[in-house]
C-alpha cells in the first residue's frame, strides 16, 4: 500500500562551527636562478607601459580612461599568484584570469597614479627580505614572467578566432566591472561612450555581484577604441547563438484519434502548470486547448506574434501533456491531466539580430508569474547555444541567479523556482566518424545545460521497432534502457564542475544502415504538431523530448506535494533516478568498480531515471523523509567566519534494523539546494568562487557515539578534546565525496547490511566556503540558504516495516541531544 513521504520538522540542532583544519595545496611558483635581473626586467616592462601613455592632460582632453589594462602572465607549468595583484584600497582591479596549455595570465586595471604601488612591490622584492628571509613580495614577483599591456586577445573568452576582424562587426557580450560603483552609474557611462562611438547596442543587460552583462555590435577596431577609453571593461565573449530546431511531419492527421482521445479527457484542477520557453504554442490544437493557462500565452518579442513557427513548441507542450501519444492512442483509459501549460516565446523565425539570452530568458519567465503569480511552477527550456567546457556563461549565469530568486523579481530570495533545461544532443552525423556511445561522451552538454541550479535532462532509449518501410534494412544504434545516442554529457568537463545531466528521459534512438545515420519516426515520440491544417501530429526526439517529460514529472510531484519547496522537487527527481542495467554494462567495466569508473557512469547518465511512484510516495520497506529548512553559513567577528552547523536526529527503525541482521538495506541521501552565482572568468576558487556558498551532509556510523561523530565534522568539538582521533570515517558510500560533492545537489547511497545502519540517525548539514565569505567588501556574511535534505531506507524484501516505526517515533517527542 502507498502511503505519503514522510515531511519531518523540529529534528535541527544547530552548533557553531568551524571548518575542520587540513593542510592545503601549496602553490606552485618557480625558482629564480637570477631573481635581481627577473624583477628590473618587470619594473622596466611597466615603467615602458607607463611611459609611452600619453600625459594626464591630453586623458582628460580625450576623455581615454586615466589608468592601463595590463596582461600579466605566469611561467608555463607554473601557478601565478594573481591574488597579490588586486589592491581593493588603491582601485587596481583583477579583471579576469585565463588558463590555457598549463599557462596563467591575468588582466588587471591600474589607476594611473597607483601605478607607484605596483612598482613599489617589486622595489621591495630587490630591498627588503621577509622574517622568513626571503625577498618581500617573493612568491609574487617569481610567478610573473611577463607585463605587456592588454590588447583585445586580453579581455577575450573563448577561441581567438572568434575575435572580430577590423572589417566584419558581430555581437559580443561586454561583461563591465562595477566594483565600489553603482550598477546604473557604469552602465549609463558606457553607453554614453557607445553612443560617441556609434555603436549599436542591446538595452537589456544581465547584473551578476560586480558584473554587468550587456551586448554590443563590433568590430576590432571598435574594440580597440573602448578599451581606450572605458576603465570598467573586464570580458569579451562571441555572443551565444541558440541552435536551430528539426521538426520533421510526417504522420497524416487523423481527427477520429484525437476526438478518441478528447472524449478521455479529465482535466483536474491544481496549482502547478508548466512554462514553456520555445517556439511559442499553437494553443488551438484540440488537444492542448483544455490545458492553456489562461492568460498564459506570450512573447517576449515587440512583434506580438504568438504563432509557433516551427513546431518545436507545439511539440514539446504535447509531451508535456501526454508523454507520448502513441501510448494514449493504443489506450483506452481517462487521461487525467491536473496542471496547465503556458508559452513564452524566446525564439522566432528570423532573427538577423543577437539576443542576450540570459535577459530574454529572464523575461519569459516574468510575463507568465506577473500574469498568473504564485502558480507551483516547473520552468521548462529545451533551448540551447554551442558545447561548452562547464565554465560559467551570462546565460547558464542567469538562469541560476534567475532559479536562486536573484535579481530578477521584487519577489526577493523567496520566489525560487524550479528550472528544467536539455542537455543538448550529440550529433547524428558524428557516428559516422565515432562509435557510439564513445560519441556521446565526445559530445559536451551545451550551453546553458552547465546552470548549477537548474536541472539538466538527457536522454535514455526505449524504442528499437522500425516498422516505416522507408527504413527496410536499418537498425537501431541503442538497445532498450541504454543512453539515447542523442545524449551529451559532462565526461570530459573538469572534475570541479557540476554532474551533468542529473536525470535521463526518453529521448528515442537512431536509425543506421551501411555506416548512414538518421532520425526515425518509429525510434521517436509522438507529439502534436504546430500546423493544424496540415497534420495533428508530427514527431520530437532527442533532449528535447526528454526535457519536456521531465517537466511533466515535476509537474506531477507539484500536485502532489503544493507546498513543497522547489528544491525538494528537484531533489525527489534526482533521488528518484536509478540506472538501468544496461546503462552499468555500457559505462562499468565490472561488477565492482573504481570510483574512477562510477564517475563516468554518472557524468554520462546521472543519476538514472526518476520514477514518479518512488518520487512522491512510500511503501512499508521503502521510506522517504524530508526535511525542509535554513541555514547561516558565515557570521563577521572582525573578519568573516563560519556561523553554524546544523545536526538532525532522525526517527529511525533501529530495532527492525538490527531484526535484519546481515540482510542487505539501502540508505540515500540527497542534499538540494540553489547557489547565487558569481561568473566571469575570474579563477572560480578562493576569493574568485562561483558559487556564494555550498553545503555538504555527513552521516552518523553506527559505531559512532554522537559526541564522536560532532568531532569528526565540526572543528571547535575538536578543539574541546585534543587528545581526540578520528578512526570511524565511512567509506561505504557508492559514489564517494569526490563525485558527489561538486555543483549544488549531492545525492549519494550505500547498500549495506542492517545492523551497520542501526545506529546510523543522525546527519550532519554544514557550510563550505564560497563568496558570500571571501568577498568581505559585498557585505553577504549574514545571509541565509535554504536546503532540502532527503534520507531514505530500503529494502528489496516486501514483508520488511520500516514506515510504521518511523511514524510511531514521529508521534512521539524527539529528543535532542545536547553536549
């Protein structure tokens, strides 16, 4: 019998806490076998720079910025200590940091008459020797081979040929420095300076801490000209350019199956309804028509045309409905749909313009909540630009601050929403040259699919007919339960960065015969089309149709559970996942693997498949508990510091546990919670993180006294026993800290005897460092974050109670512990 998830309260003690000590990575600078000559050699390449500037007065004739753009680059092999560059007091401003073939360079802005205070670092460096014995300023003056003043190539990320020629303008996004200025203050002065210069420019801009994000239409030379002139220039990107869509039609309409279909309708009323960002909706088709939000239907362009001119809407509002109406049509059972769908359209047929899409998709979302507010919303975008190595764009930016409830609304850090985005697909021309599935793991997830907040959807497969006689002698690349060959994936990305995609949806297969691939009507799923003179339906596949079915599961968990917060819907998605079997024969090398080989399983699947039932209820041997709540992660005590850790008794089944001895139980944890970001190339560790904060679980052994396990976890418990030793570390999770503990939802499980999880009801949530503490001068260190955690037992044996128990103990007072 289901029975609901179990939603705990008043489980919380919060400690102060203190990070436990370790020993960092030291830094790798190089030796200096003329250190003397090494430091005159940069004291003359900046007094050279310096020099061949023109004077204070032709500056202020001119109106050109009163200070210089220097390039500083490191030793190759070698780190540079770009930290001591930055002088907050004195105005000098590290703009960017990039890293290429094992080579670090810095850009950096010097107000003209601070100059002497870089000089003076390096007179120190010849003069006067540290308590250490060592020349002053060492480790900065030896990690610095070169100073040459910026160029354009300085400022630009992303491939050099991207940079525009002196000839030919294209749309760059210029991300503006707004450190100790006000936002509108900068932005209305550089415009000023567009506007002399004749530059054409978008209005909207994006606003990150110390960023702003705005489009300009330039060529080189216009380039060369602002960086002349404006001192707030820290980023030069390519603008991202969104791909375009296939929608193929080839079914003939049949109004009998959608009047069939019609007639099972049963339209339910709840809260939740899914938004669209695409196309635009053809809404009049009789089988979306009964679950248009009203007033829900919008663009963001000026044209006011709400037309879908594509199809890829259309699509993707039917799987959103129905999932696959292949399935309804074989059916005869009521549909019963309880949420509604809306449409903002983001992208239209012609569009000779660039568009900032971190604004635009900002927008979308704003005309659905102004219009229909406080809707449990799933935020649903299959909209994508080119690959992308993980790093940070304006636009997967945005979409976390826009998630995190961040400078988008005046509905402040409460209005969170929950964001669906595809992946992106791997290219079917590709398998000519690569196997699958190395060629899913060749392919990146695009661009914005790297979002922290967001939940990234790829695709798994679950079609192999091929009945089309067009398609006589063709196979299906994928098995049933395998990756979809569609599906990008996150392999190749830099360990730091999130695990992405988090879940898998269908997303169909491809079709092959004498080494020429294809998509296929029967290995896709179908949908409604957009012209409704022509056919009824038509067909999607890909990351698309996967990220369409997600939102519709999200939805779904909504109606369910209203009150939730929408980091607990993305958390019952991800806890929900399992991998196929076929999915660990494709990725495992053996039934016990490395966690090196778990990485690529994960980074290429995620978490598996979500299953709604396992999302939103529980059975006697399968339990869910939630816990819903807020965190202080820093505090200022004269410099920023860690502030609290939160540590929470769970009801626990211990006597059924310890019943089933070496019977084997599964414990899972999933931790949720939404990051502010901070983009722009600027080194994303330390001072530089992207993220304002992050959060991390550790669990309780059996084994472990509760004094112990505070000990193990928190530092100042630590300190009140010094003669303490931690010998009860666990390692029995299957994914490990390492792969886990990256982007800002951790999920993680062990599958282990009972009696070694009788003990095991406490779990501990604390902070790691991110901006919010290392950015002092921003003034975040007494905000808070919120987090869902998640904590679930089972077991394969049916007779097995552990909800009763756990309900039994709910009932009665928790007592916490104090010591």
């Amino acid at each position: 019998m289901e029975k609901e998830n179990i939603f705990l309260s008043d489980t919380k003690e919060s400690m102060p806490y203190k990070t436990i000590r370790g020993g960092g990575g030291k830094n790798n600078y190089p030796l200096l076998e003329q250190p003397l000559a090494h430091v005159r050699n940069l004291k003359q390449e900046l007094d050279s720079i310096v020099n061949s500037a023109i004077s204070p007065k032709q500056v202020a004739a001119i109106k050109i910025k009163d200070g210089f753009y220097l390039d500083i680059s490191g030793k190759q092999g070698y780190d540079l200590n770009y930290k001591a560059l930055e002088d907050e007091r004195a105005g000098i401003q590290l703009l960017n940091i990039q890293s290429k073939d094992d080579l670090t360079k810095a850009t950096i802005f010097v107000p003209r008459d601070k100059t002497s205070i870089l000089l003076n670092k390096f007179n120190q460096f010849e003069s006067t020797l540290d308590t250490g014995g060592n020349p002053k300023n060492n480790d900065l003056v030896r990690s610095i081979d070169i100073i040459r003043e910026a160029d354009v190539a300085s400022f630009w990320q992303g491939p050099h040929e991207n940079i525009p020629t002196s000839d030919i303008r294209i749309w760059c996004e210029v991300w503006l420095s707004t450190e100790k200025q006000n936002d509108c203050d900068v932005l209305t002065e550089f415009k000023l300076l567009l506007n002399e210069f004749d530059i054409t420019y978008k209005n909207e801009h994006i606003s990150f801490p110390e960023r702003i994000v705005m489009l300009i239409f330039v060529n080189n030379n216009d380039l060369v000209a602002l960086l002349q002139c404006s001192k707030y220039i820290a980023e030069l990107n390519k603008c991202e350019e969104p791909n375009s869509f296939f929608i193929k039609e080839s079914l003939t309409a049949q109004y009998d199956w959608v009047d069939d279909i019609k007639n099972r309708l049963q339209p339910e009323d709840s809260n939740a309804t899914i938004c669209l960002l695409d196309t635009g909706v053809s809404s009049a088709h009789p089988l979306l028509e009964p679950f248009m939000q009203e007033q829900g239907i919008h663009t963001v362009f000026d044209d006011g045309d709400l037309s879908d001119y594509g199809g890829h809407g259309t699509g993707m509002a039917g799987i959103a409905l129905y999932q696959d109406l292949n399935l309804s049509l074989l059916s005869r059972d009521t549909i019963s749909i309880p949420y509604r769908i809306e449409s903002s359209k983001i992208l239209r047929r012609q569009n000779n313009d660039s568009e900032l899409y971190g604004a635009i998709t900002a927008q979308g979302i704003l005309f659905n909540e102004i219009e229909n507010p406080d809707k449990d919303r799933s935020i649903c975008m299959a909209v994508t630009a080119d690959t992308t190595d993980g790093l940070p764009t304006s636009w997967s930016g945005a979409i976390d601050e826009i998630v995190a409830g961040v400078n988008v609304s005046s509905g402040g850090n409460e209005n969170k929403r929950l964001m669906l985005i595809s992946a992106g697909n791997a290219l079917s021309s590709d398998l000519i040259e690569i196997n699958y599935p190395d060629v899913n793991i060749n392919s990146y997830v695009q661009n914005p699919g790297q979002s922290w907040n967001a939940v990234t959807v790829g695709a798994y497969n679950s079609k192999i007919n091929i009945d089309d006689t067009d398609f006589l002698g063709y196979q299906p690349v994928a098995d049933v339960g395998e990756l979809s060959p569609y599906s990008s994936t996150s392999v190749l990305w830099d360990n730091k960065w999130p695990i992405k995609p988090e879940i898998l949806m269908d997303g169909g297969n491809i079709a092959c015969k004498d080494n020429f691939y294809s998509n296929c009507d029967d290995l896709s799923l179908l949908t409604t089309n957009n012209k409704l003179s022509e056919n009824l339906f038509s067909t999607i596949w890909a990351t698309s149709a996967a990220t369409a079915q997600a939102s519709k599961l999200s939805a779904e968990i909504y109606c369910k559970y209203p009150n939730a917060w929408p980091e607990t819907i993305r958390a019952l998605m991800v806890h929900s996942a399992r991998w196929t079997d076929k999915m660990k024969q494709q990725f495992l090398p053996s039934e016990i693997p490395k966690k090196s080989d778990i990485r690529v399983l994960l980074r290429t699947c995620g978490y598996g498949i979500p299953n709604l039932e396992r999302a939103v209820s529980c059975k006697n041997n399968y339990v869910n508990m939630i816990i819903e709540e807020e965190l202080q992660p820093f505090d200022f005590d004269q410099r920023v510091v860690t502030n609290e850790l939160h540590i929470h008794k769970l009801p626990w089944p211990k006597e059924v546990l310890e019943s089933l001895g070496d019977k084997e139980v599964e414990l899972r944890v999933t931790l949720s919670y939404y990051i502010e970001p901070s983009p722009g190339h600027i080194g994303w560790k330390e001072k530089y993180t992207y993220q304002s904060c992050g959060l991390r679980f550790e669990l309780k052994n059996s084994m472990e006294s509760l004094d112990d396990f505070k000990k193990r976890v928190n530092q100042i418990a630590r300190d009140e026993d010094p003669n303490w030793r931690n010998e009860l570390g666990s390692s029995s999770w299957y994914l490990g800290v390492n792969n886990r503990n990256v982007g800002s939802i951790h999920s993680d499980f062990m599958c282990v005897p009972a009696i070694d999880l009788s003990n095991a009801n406490d779990i501990a949530v604390y902070p790691v460092s991110g901006w919010w503490k290392n950015r002092k001068r921003l003034k975040r260190y007494y905000d808070k974050i919120r987090y869902s955690l998640i904590i679930s037992l089972s077991t394969k044996d049916t007779e097995v109670d552990f909800y009763t128990p756990i309900i039994t103990e709910i009932q009665m007072p928790i007592k916490i512990e104090i010591s």
